[in-house]
C-alpha cells in the first residue's frame, strides 16, 4: 500500500508541476452508518443487478444528502458534469469538455445528446440553476463544493444576491464561470464537476426552498438524469431502480438495479447463495471480518481486498475539552488492539484524518504511541474534573466500530475517566454531532483525492464535529489551498497533519481495507479506485 501511495505522489507531482492555486474548501462525505435486514431475498438473474448496502441511505435530497451510502446510490440515477475514474483522471458525463486556458475562467461544454427522464434537454440554464441554488444562503445543501467561485464565501454560499457572478449559460450547451484567483483546475474540475448533481430546473425551480428535501421531487424523483430510473425506497429496507432506456450514454444492458439494506452477517450469506450480485464495498457494504474467508471460498463469488478512501476517528467535543484531556484520551487508545483484534490486520492504524490511500497521507508521521501513563500525565496537567460521566456516541450499524467502542470505553476508564456508551441511527447521531450535542463521536468520513479539509476541521467549516475553533489550523488550511506549487501544497499537508496531531480534536483510529466481492457472472463491477466505479455501470452485464 505504500508502494501505491508513492506512485500516486509521483503523478501528482508530475501532473501539477505548472504553476497553479488551490481555493476552496472540499467537503468529505460523511460515512452512513446503520442497516437493517431486508423481509426476503431474490436469486440473482441477467435482468436485476442486486446490490448489498450495510448503511441505509437517509435523507434523499441530491443537493442536501451527506452520508456516503446516499450519495453512492444517487450516482444511478443522478449524473453530474464528470466522473473522477482514478485519481486526478477524469472522464465526461453531462459534460463533453471541462477547459480552462488561464485556471481562472472555465468552459464546460454539454453534451448536446443528453435528455431528462421527461425528454426534456439538459441545458446550460439546468447547470445555471444548480449551482445558484447550492450557493443560496436560503436554501440547506452539504459540501462546500463552490467556495473557490467568485462572489461564494468559505461556507460555500453567496455573499449576497442569488446569482453567481460570471457563472453565464453562454448558449444551450455552454456554461462559463470564473473561480476567485488561478485554481488548480484538478479541484475545480473533482468538487464542481464530479460532486454536484445537476437538477432539472423545470421541476425544481417552482418548490420553496424550506420543502425542497421533502419534496417529491428529491424524495421520490421522476424527472432523473442517470443510467437508471428511480422506482422507489423504502428506508432501512431497499431502493429499486429501473433501466433509463433513453440514456444519452447508452441504455443500460442490466434492466433493474435493486439496492438491498442488510446486516453485514446478512450480506456474506446472500453472496453465497446468490441473493446478492455485489457489495457495495466503500464502507457501505462491507461483510464481518470473520466472514472472509468462508465467503472467499464459496465457487462462483470473488473476493478481493483494496485500500480504502474511508478512516474512522474518534471526534471529541473541543467546546467541552481542553487539549491536556484531548491528548489524554489520544494516549489511552490503542488502535493497534482494534486492527489485530476486530479486523484481524485488515486496516491501517492512521495517524491523520486521511486514509492511508490518499497521496497527501504523511508517510513520515506515527499515530501518537498508546501510553496509559503518558495519558495520566496529561489529565494531571487538566483542571479537568474526572468524576464527570463522559457520553461516548455511537451509530448503530457498523459491527467493527461498534466492538471498537467496547474497547475503547474500557481504555478511558482504565486511566480515570467515567464513560457510558450511548447509540443512536445515523440521522440522529449527524444531528447531535452538528449541534455539538456529544462528548466523544465514532465516525468516519470518505476523504476526497484533494487534500483541502477545511470543511472539517476549519472554523467554518460546515462538517468541523470537533467544532474546533483555531486560528493557526484555519491558517495553515488557508495556505494549503493557496499555494501554487504542488510539491509545497503536499509539505503543507504534511505539517497540517502534524499540528492537527498535537492539538488532537480527533482521535484517528483506523482505514479499513475495502473488501470487494462479486458473483462471477457479473461483468463491470467496483473498480480500484471506488469512487469512479459506476462510471460504466451502464455496460455491466450479468450472464
């Protein structure tokens, strides 16, 4: 995995060297984190893709959704401007060409092919409109995937009015936009092109904004733009998807698509017995470490192992804690207990919020040692009081996380502190991580190719769980996303990683190795890279 970090360096390195600028923020989607078993099972066939989920997708809305389960499956029926297939390698979608000459002003041309579900045409006022309408001030959206635009501010919103400035629908199938200063053109392309899924404006623009994530249109969507057709979801239970045979790309040659929420125990059974056709994989459909290797040897089904783009970390509460108890409880896990234990060596201990897949991981920074009396030496330091019961929130779903927070109680306590697990559904665990509602949080995010987390660990940032307030962290993100030469952006990241370390706001746990599995008459599938793998999903075949 290490080998593939260096070479995924090398090509940044390679790929970047004219001098460009990096602004923005980029938003990591949050990892759902709950699922519940299906009533009955269906053989696979050549008709129906069945596809195992662990984490039930939530809340709809395609402007508003932030769990990764959600967002994954809007990818069948949503299309957006492009597709990031491999790291930095992007192929067209709605867009036919996605150019900048000075990485400042962009032209995205359409494909002049591309239709609605209704047959109405994808235009350039749809682009228009979308991107107006995530920069709203009065309208709630997740990702902060147009701050580098002129006019939006770092919490992805517009400044005032409610149009972008310079973003022009030049003609039907030509949108133009200009970002604040030259921008590395790799961001704008992964945030703007690959993350915003582009709406019909004639269905949306006619529902007030407070109704728009009720609506039928984001819950129950007739009017699509993807390889498949939204049939219907029943939550916690299964979405089924039809084939849009009008598809611009090509008409799909699976015909339906049914997205089936189970247990992870559920999902290894299904695979053998042909229930399911695939796992999703990308910690949304993964099956029990235990369950490997009898899954691996079932005939007809292939399982494989690849880096993961996930992490898991324990949030804590910086409102509620000082940096002594942070580094305190930073000391008192040890993580290398929960990857030899419950994933029997299939993860990597990090030492950052990025996983170990990521070309800006910080090769040279070791995860701050497990050390009991080190922790103690810390709580010494604190005013702290220590007989105060501590909350350590949960969402339900995720067996490994779950186990690990067993562990991890008994650790705290093994030190001094008093800790009560508490566990909610992944909506709600979201909601009271948002409103700072919790002491200590397990959870994970899919961290993106680009390296600007500000998002998450900025002040501002939309997704800081941490609720961090730090003005030398916000500087140096802020220097990040600035600098023009992209071996300085990575030296950057590095000492980011380390100051993140020594402030501790999180814990980083652990990146789960994906684990990748198909029935063997299914041509397409998930790829190396998991975020570009639906892609071609349209060209899949089931024998």
């Amino acid at each position: 995995m290490r080998r593939m970090n260096k070479r995924f360096i090398g090509f940044m390195m390679t790929a970047s060297m004219m001098v460009l600028a990096a602004c923005g923020n980029t938003d990591a989607a949050e990892e759902g984190t709950s699922g519940t078993e299906t009533a009955s099972s269906s053989k696979t066939s050549s008709d129906t893709l069945y596809v195992g989920v662990t984490n039930p997708m939530g809340n709809l809305s395609p402007i508003n959704a932030s769990g990764v389960s959600t967002r994954w499956v809007q990818r069948y029926y949503f299309d957006t401007l492009l597709e990031m297939t491999s790291p930095l390698e992007f192929e067209p979608k709605l867009a036919d060409s996605f150019e900048t000459t000075d990485n400042q002003t962009y032209t995205v041309k359409l494909n002049p092919n591309a239709t609605w579900t209704d047959g109405t045409p994808i235009t350039a006022d749809d682009v228009v409109f979308s991107l107006n309408l995530f920069a709203n001030p009065e309208v709630q959206t997740t990702g902060l995937y147009l701050t580098a635009l002129e006019g939006v501010n770092n919490s992805g919103k517009l400044e005032e009015g409610t149009e972008i400035p310079n973003l022009v629908a030049v003609d039907e199938h030509t949108v133009t936009f200009k970002t604040k200063t030259p921008t590395d053109p790799n961001y704008v392309k992964e945030m703007i092109g690959t993350n915003i899924f582009v709406q019909p404006k004639h269905v949306v623009e006619g529902i007030p904004f407070a109704e728009l994530d009720a609506s039928d249109a984001f819950t129950k969507p007739s009017v699509t733009s993807g390889p498949y057709k939204f049939v219907e979801y029943v939550q916690d239970s299964h979405m089924e998807l039809a084939a849009n045979e009008d598809y611009y790309r090509g008409a799909p040659k699976v015909s339906s698509v049914f997205i089936r929420v189970m247990s992870g125990t559920n999902l290894a059974t299904e695979l053998q017995t042909g229930g399911v056709t695939m796992n999703a994989s990308g910690g949304i459909g993964e099956i029990a470490i235990s369950d490997i290797d009898m899954v691996s040897g079932v005939e007809g089904v292939t399982l494989e192992t690849q880096p993961s783009w996930t992490a898991q970390y324990m949030y804590i509460n910086t409102t509620r804690y000082d940096e002594n108890i942070r580094l305190a409880m930073s000391h008192a896990v040890n993580r290398d207990t929960i990857v030899d234990n419950l994933l029997q060596g299939n993860a990597d201990v990090i030492a950052s919020p990025y996983s170990a897949a990521s070309p800006y991981y910080n090769d040279d920074l070791s995860p701050l040692a497990y050390d009991p009396e080190k922790a103690k030496d810390y709580i010494a330091k604190s005013e702290y009081n220590m007989s105060e019961p501590i909350e350590l929130m949960v969402p339900t779903g995720n067996k490994v996380r779950e186990q690990s927070a067993n562990l991890i109680e008994q650790e705290l306590e093994a030190v001094g502190f008093t800790v009560e697990q508490v566990t909610y559904d992944f909506p709600t665990t979201l909601e009271k991580a948002r409103a700072a509602d919790f002491d200590l949080y397990l959870g994970g995010i899919a961290v993106p190719v680009d390296p600007d987390l500000a998002s998450y660990f900025g002040s501002e940032g939309g997704s800081n769980y941490a609720h961090i307030q730090d003005a030398e962290i916000d500087a140096m993100l802020e220097a990040g996303k600035s600098e023009t030469d992209s071996a300085k952006r990575k030296e950057i990241y590095d000492a980011f990683q380390v100051m993140l370390q020594e402030k501790a706001p999180i814990v980083p746990l652990y990146s789960q190795h994906d684990i990748v599995i198909k029935q063997d008459n299914l041509t397409g599938g998930i790829k190396e890279y998991w975020g570009g793998s639906l892609y071609d999903v349209h060209e899949w075949t089931l024998d």
